[in-house]
C-alpha cells in the first residue's frame, strides 16, 4: 500500500528557498560586522534596539564618561544618594524587498536553455546583492567622517595612508570601541606573523594597492594561524583587518580636481570618492531572517493552471524578505572617503 510523504513528490518550494539563500549569502560580507536581531512572525514592523547610558556620559555622548573619583568618597556613617541608570533607544522600521521573473509556457517547454534554473540562479544572487546594498547604504552614511587630503568630500584629494587610518582608529578607541576579532597567534611556519586584536575595515576593490601599499601590511597569506573573517579578507594593517568587495561602489567624480596627483577618476576631471567604513563590536545593527523563512520564494511553473491562468501559458520566480539595519553607537563606526591612485 503506497503512501504520500513529505518528500514524495519533492517540494519544489522547499529546493527553491534553499537554491535562493546559498546564492544570496554568498554574495554579503557587510553582515560580518552588524549585530543581528531576529525579528518573529506577527509581531510589529518597528524593532527597538536599547542600551543603557554608562554613568557619566549622556544620550547624546554616550561613550564619553565624566567621572571623579574624588566625587566617590563617602562619609562614614552617610549614605550616598542613590542614582538611576538611563536608556538610549535605537528604532527601525522593517521595509519589505522583492523580485519578480516571468516566462512563458513556449520558452519553458521548447527554447534550448532551462531559462527556470537561471532564473533561480538570478533571484538568488540579486536578493543578496540587494541586501548587502541596503546596508552599505546605512553604514556609508554614519555621522563620524573623515577625508582623506580634505574636509569634505568635495575636497577629497589623498589616497588611503597611515595617517588616515590612524585618524579613524584613534576615533574608534577614544570612544571606547571594542575589537571586533581576538589576536591571532603566529606559528612554526617560515614568515608567518601575528595578527592584532583587531577592527574591520570595508571597502571597495579599487582599494586594494593602496592598502597594499601601508607600512608594515600583513597579506592573510602570512597570518601565523590562517583564520580569515572572509574570502574576501585582503590582510591586516596594525589593528585593522581589511575586507573588499567590488559591490561596495564610490562615488564617480565627488573629489578634488585630479590634476597632478595621480588619482582615479571616472571622466577624468575629479577624484572618484571611496568610503572606507570602519567597525567595531556593536557597532552597526540589521534585523536578519535567516533560514527558510528569511527569504520567502515564489516559483509558479507553467504547468500550473489557475483561473488567471487557465491554459498554464506563464510561469513566475521571484522572492521577498523584510529587513531594516541601522547605526547602533555612531562613535563605533567610522566612515573615511578617500581617493585611490590611477593606474592608467
């Protein structure tokens, strides 16, 4: 006696989901340094993230304390006044992403390609694309700014050096940041080095020789125990560890007239402007929906016969998932602009 189980017929739903989220995670490296917060089902489009002010510092500045010791000594025999402890709330709102593909009966069942199973393959790395997108768009736009050879981007004229990075890092530190990636110890192994307690630093492709080009630049091929964040880890400077994508674009023709200083540019008049973010611990959060729920997927084939589509002449793919991210301790994140040398 047969009987129909959950995998017999196999769903199609269940394989698509999973084809979807293994493209779409393959594309993000932003999500590395957020702190993720899972939002369920039927609960509010709006999520509160909450910390408490540290004695000493305010909403405003909450990383910056004002304490005295001498204001601590107590009495004998008095009792200190009692203090009270302060929030400060960080609210998002969910918005909703999707896409959507069509095809036809005809193209389905007769043209030489399996146009479906691109179609998978589109729906997927363009959900990831889209999400690494929304937070690029977030953490680029972080109120702690620095210009690499100006005071704004307008102005922007060097490229990515010592002194910059360290502008950041002392910005980071001086607010009481917290490294996002313990030490790494050296090995045995000839020419292998040891890696920093360390922040994150994101930044566009183009970025790269100039990176390379830091005093003292540690490619991860050296690193004594070779632990990457990434693929796309490039190597480590001091306590910055660097990580590039060719999706986190610049912005083409923002800086400085280019004349004699040897920059990129896209029509060659001004410097085309990359952000450099920097990170540390909690810095930067995103409400994330992992697994088969966070991306929902819609594959209707051809063959499915409906009242708007009584003959099964039109087939859909596409997703949709809910998310929302944002700055959770604008003195945890820097965002540097910087130039990046021609190498016309």
């Amino acid at each position: 006696m047969g009987i129909q189980t959950y995998n017999n017929p196999q769903g199609r739903i269940n394989k698509m989901a999973g084809e979807i989220i293994a493209h779409a995670m393959n594309t993000e490296v932003l999500a590395i340094a957020c702190d993720d917060k899972k939002m369920p089902k039927n609960k509010s489009e709006t999520i509160i993230f909450r910390s408490w002010v540290p004695y000493g510092g305010t909403v405003a500045q909450p990383n910056i304390f004002n304490v005295s010791a001498a204001a601590h000594i107590v009495t004998e025999g008095v009792t200190p006044n009692a203090d009270t402890i302060v929030p400060r709330d960080v609210t998002f709102v969910l918005n909703q992403y999707a896409c959507l593909y069509a095809l036809t009966d005809k193209e389905n069942d007769i043209y030489e390609d399996d146009i479906p199973e691109a179609m998978k393959e589109q729906v997927g790395e363009r959900m990831g694309l889209v999400r690494e997108k929304a937070l690029y768009g977030g953490m680029k736009a972080a109120t702690n700014k620095f210009y690499s050879g100006g005071t704004s981007r307008t102005t922007v004229a060097g490229k990515i050096t010592e002194r910059f990075m360290q502008q950041m890092v002392r910005s980071l530190d001086k607010n009481h940041a917290k490294k996002l990636r313990p030490a790494l110890g050296g090995s045995s192994d000839y020419g292998s080095a040891q890696v920093e307690a360390s922040y994150i630093a994101f930044c566009h492709t183009d970025c790269t020789q100039d990176i390379r080009a830091l005093p003292g630049f540690k490619e991860t091929a050296i690193y004594g125990q070779r632990s990457v964040i990434s693929e796309e880890e490039l190597g480590s400077w001091q306590n910055v560890r660097f990580i590039v994508s060719a999706d986190l674009d610049p912005y083409a023709d923002a800086g400085a007239a280019i004349a004699g200083l040897g920059l990129a540019s896209t029509t060659g008049t001004s410097a085309d402007v990359y952000p450099v973010i920097l990170v540390a611990k909690q810095a930067y959060g995103q409400v994330t929906l992992r697994g088969m729920n966070a991306i929902d997927p819609t594959y209707i084939p051809t063959s499915e016969k409906s009242a708007a589509d009584p003959l099964g002449q039109r087939g859909y793919i596409g997703a949709k998932f809910w998310h929302t991210s944002g700055v959770l301790n604008p003195g945890w994140m820097a965002v540097g602009e910087a130039a990046v040398s021609d190498l016309q």
